[in-house]
C-alpha cells in the first residue's frame, strides 16, 4: 500500500496504490487535507489500487465534500480494478464511479 501526493501550479493528485485501508487512513487523510488545502483541483489517482476499505471510501466521500463545498475541484480519475468499481457501487457511491468515467 501507498499514497503518495503529487502537486503541481494546477493540480494536486493523489495516487493510490495497492490495498488501502485502515492502516494508511491516517496517511490519506493528512494528504487529502493538504491537497484540499493548497486551493488547487485534486484528482485521486487509483490506477494502481487493489483495494479499498470503508474507511478510504469515507475519507474519499468526504474529501469530495470538503471540494465542492470550498470550490474546489476533485475528481477520481484512474483505471479503477472491477472489485474497485463495486465495492464503491455496493457502498451505494454510484456517482463516484460516474466521476470515473467522466474523467478518463
């Protein structure tokens, strides 16, 4: 697992690879928080991910929040794996997987 944070003049992203979970939830959302703060569009990247729990899918929902709230941008972006894709689904996040694929 890792997450890492990739910041340009334009863009923050995230990258997420591998199992993410409540053991690098700590790490996500202090990175989360610091790409919401730098005022730029965020774009979580989850090409590489090859799970995610509860927990990141909450912290992802609530980065999501926290953007548009302030105005700023996020999106997902990413070839997400299928399991990706419905677990995010089961956890009745539907329009997160439409921002999926409207970003690609």
């Amino acid at each position: 697992m890792s997450v890492t944070l990739e910041q340009n003049d334009v863009l923050s992203m995230i990258h997420l690879e591998g199992a993410i979970d409540i053991v690098s939830a700590g790490e996500l959302k202090a990175l989360l928080l610091e790409a919401l703060g730098s005022g730029r569009p965020v774009r979580a990247v989850l090409e590489g991910t090859t799970g995610l729990d509860v927990t990141a899918m909450q912290l992802l929902w609530a980065a999501r929040q926290t953007a548009r709230a302030s105005e700023v941008g996020f999106a997902i972006g990413g070839q997400a794996q299928e399991r990706i894709s419905a677990a995010l689904a089961a956890a009745g996040l539907e329009d997160f997987m439409a921002e999926v694929v409207a970003n690609e």
